[in-house]
C-alpha cells in the first residue's frame, strides 16, 4: 500500500538531509585530515629553515668576531676579550659564547657569557672556531677557540610565530575548499536529484508519456544526463509493458497449441539423440572401434552363444610394442594418428560379421572370433600383425623394429569346456605378456598347439 503525502514527505526529507550530512561531516574530515598533515608538513619545514637560519647567523658572527678576538688575544687586551664575548651574547641568535685563550706558555684562559635564563643548547646549532693570528707574513699560531650556542628559545619563538600563521592559513584554505565543494555539490547534483524524486513520485500508470527534463544545458552529457535518460527509457517500457500484456495474453492460447505439437517433436528428436548417445557410449571416440563397455557386452553374448551351440571362442590381445617410448620421443598428437592407423589395420582384417576388434585400454585392443578354432585364429593374428607392420609408421625408439608393431596374445576356449570368460581373458594376457618377453612383434598362444578343427567352426 502506498503511504500517505504525510508520511512520505518527512522520509524523503529526512534522507536529503542524510545525503547532505554525510557530505558535510566527509567534507569536514576530509578538511581536518589536510590541515594536520600541511600544518605537520609546513610546520617540520619552518622549523628546519630556523635551524639553517640561526647556524648562518652564528657562522656570521664567527667571521665579524674571528678575526677581531684572534688580535686581541695576541695583544693580551683581556678588557677587550671580555667586551667582545659581552657584545656577541647581545646578538639574539647567540644563547652563550665561550672563549678560550690557549698562548705559548701561558695557562689556557676562559672568557665566557651566557644570556639571563639559558640552560642549555638543546635543538639549536653549536658552532666551533679555531681563532689563529699571524704575527709576520708566512707564520700561523693557533691561538685560541671559540664557541657559539644558539639560543633555543629563539628558535621557538621564531616557529610559534609562524605556526600561526600557517594554521590560520592552512584553516581558511580549507573551508573555503569544503565551502566551494558542498556550493558545487548543492547546484550540479542536490537540486537536480530533488527534481528527479519529485518526478517519480507523481509517475501514474496514466501519465508514463510524460517525460522528465531538467532545467541545465543540453551539452551536459554526464550522470545525470544518463539518469534523466534511463527513467525516461522506463516510463516507455512501461507503457509498452501494459500494450504487450493484452497482445501476449491473445496469443498465449496459440502458443499452447503449438507447444503440444513441439512437444511430440522435441520428444522425437529426444529419442534419436538418446540412441545416438548410446551408441557414442559404446564407441570409442579416438579410434572409432566399440570401446571396453561394448567389448564386455559382446564378450557376455558370444559366451552364452558358445555354450549354447558347442562352438568354440577365440580372444586376441593386441598390444602396439614399446607405445610409451613413442609418445614421449613423437609427442601425443602424434601418438594418436597412431593409434587410429593401428585399428583401422585390425579392422580392415575381419571378415566375417560376427568378430570383432575393440579398443579396451590405452594401446591394448581386443578380437573376438566366434565359432573360430584355435588354428584359424592364430593365422587371423598373424594377418593382422603383418598388417600393422605395413602401416610402415615409423617407430626409430622401438626395441623390436624401426616401425610400429604389435604383440598378440592368443587363447582358446574348445566346445564344451565349462570356463568364465575371465579365465580365458587371463590366459590370453599371459600369452600377451609371453609375446613381450620374447621379444615383441609376434603371435604367441597356448603351449600346446594341436588345436583339431571342429566341425562347423571357421578353420
């Protein structure tokens, strides 16, 4: 429920205010921040420029008296010596001078003055001259030392007097920034965002055609030009908004009939693509011969087949020799054309419907021969040995040949006998493993090879 004009206005005045405070107090800190870091700032640089200042007074007044106490010394005018040590404590820059009067054999005498109130150097500079005299030309003595002590508190004087000046300074700086920046904020944004919600609060389903237009100059092309722009691109959505509902709604009943009639096509197309999934499931992508899941379903079938009818069954094991080595010295792409000539060498080799040659692990593939004795599959293994021979795919790393070859390990499992078909994998596997010891590059089956050819087997 929309709220009354009494309730609504205080809320909407209470967040301008909001808005307005939060500037104010950020403008403020903003302000406060920058008058600690410059007054710190110009505050460490004035006090620096002090300490350059007093040290060149003091070296001045090293030049002015050096030369002047360094001839009284040698006269021995102490009277003179101790007006001269009085008159350069009157200097302000000076806290204390201390005169020491070292003559060729005489006691090392001190002249000193300090000004009323000193207690020590502190932060001011201390400067240290040794006074000589030359009583003929070519001759040097040294004859004396003199030390000036800046006064501290004339440096502090000084640094107070000109801190005030940089607070007052930096403080009016920085109002008239905050004051500039809360005057711009209140003209280019406060006034026009107050337009903006005056606009929106009197938008009705019956008046969305009226568009919002603020009172600057058209060459303003920012925030709130994009603003003014995007409410009025939602007041025509809008209206289009309630056009489109009445279309939509007349033709919402023709979509239904047409979204039956997808349905049953989409349930159509569904179909086709889970058969075609299935046979992707069964397939191997690489080399196009069914995968190890079809191998395990062909191999269950033609198990009960063989036990049904009394044939025989004969498996091949198929392993490329030395695979490894060939991936690592010609790469893995280069490996994989490999392995597609491989199957289509055994493929091209079965010529009856029912056997089959499957991939069933990385370089290792697996033949099926139904109804084949172990003679017949053993010539069988050797075609397809030669075969993959006279692919002729180069192989230099290779232990057996300089081109790729295979390994077959051959098993038979005779009519009648009652065997899992995982013994006669196992048995085949060892004769695959006996073909890899030997040497490679051959057929290997059982030890005993009197297979007799059974009627109504291939031979």
């Amino acid at each position: 429920m929309i709220p009354p004009p009494e309730s609504a206005a205080p809320l909407a005045l209470v967040r301008q205010r909001s808005l307005g405070w939060r500037l104010v107090w950020a403008t403020l800190v903003f302000c406060a921040l920058f008058i600690m870091v410059s007054v710190l700032a110009l505050t460490w640089s004035a006090w620096n420029e002090g300490l350059t200042r007093m040290d060149a007074e003091l070296a001045q007044i090293e030049q002015i008296y050096g030369d002047t106490l360094s001839k009284a010394i040698w006269e021995l005018d102490r009277e003179g010596l101790q007006t001269h040590v009085r008159s350069a404590k009157g200097i302000p820059s000076v806290g204390k001078i201390i005169l020491t009067v070292t003559l060729a054999n005489q006691p090392a005498e001190i002249f000193e003055s300090a000004r009323t109130g000193w207690t020590g150097p502190g932060w001011a500079p201390v400067r240290k001259l040794q006074l000589t005299y030359a009583p003929f030309p070519g001759a040097r003595e040294e004859i004396g030392e003199l030390v000036l002590f800046g006064d501290e508190k004339v440096l502090w004087q000084r640094l107070r007097s000109q801190l005030a000046t940089i607070v007052v300074a930096q403080l009016l700086q920085s109002l008239m920034l905050a004051g500039l920046i809360m005057l711009m904020f209140n003209r280019m944004v406060t006034v026009h965002v107050r337009r903006i919600a005056s606009h929106l609060e009197g938008v009705r389903p019956g008046n969305l055609g009226t568009h919002l237009s603020l009172e600057r100059s058209s060459q303003s092309q920012d925030e709130l030009t994009q603003l003014v722009s995007g409410v009025n691109q939602l007041q025509g959505s809008l209206a289009s908004h309630l056009e489109r509902q009445q279309r939509y709604e007349q033709e919402l009943a023709q979509h239904r009939d047409r979204l039956a009639q997808l349905v049953q096509e989409r349930t159509a197309e569904l179909q086709a693509a889970n058969e075609r999934l299935q046979s992707l499931a069964r397939t191997d992508p690489l080399t196009g011969l069914p995968n190890r899941r079809h191998f395990d379903e062909a191999k269950a079938t033609e198990m009960r087949r063989a036990r049904r009818h009394g044939h025989s069954l004969s498996l091949l094991i198929c392993d490329i020799d030395s695979f490894k080595d060939y991936n690592d010295h010609y790469g893995h792409a280069m490996g994989d054309t490999c392995l597609r000539a491989v199957a289509q060498a055994l493929r091209n080799q079965l010529g009856r419907a029912g056997d089959m040659v499957a991939r069933i692990g990385g370089e290792e593939f697996g033949v099926l021969l139904p109804a084949t004795s172990g003679p017949a599959a053993l010539m069988l293994a050797e075609r397809l040995r030669e075969a993959v021979a006279a692919c002729a795919i180069e192989h230099l790393h290779s232990t057996c040949a300089q081109v790729v070859t295979i390994s077959i390990g051959l098993a038979v499992r005779e009519s009648g006998a009652t065997e899992e078909f995982g013994a006669l994998f196992q048995r085949a596997d060892q004769a695959l493993y006996r073909a890899k010891a030997a040497g490679r590059n051959q057929v290997v089956g059982p030890e005993n090879r009197d297979w007799p050819a059974k009627k109504g087997e291939a031979a």
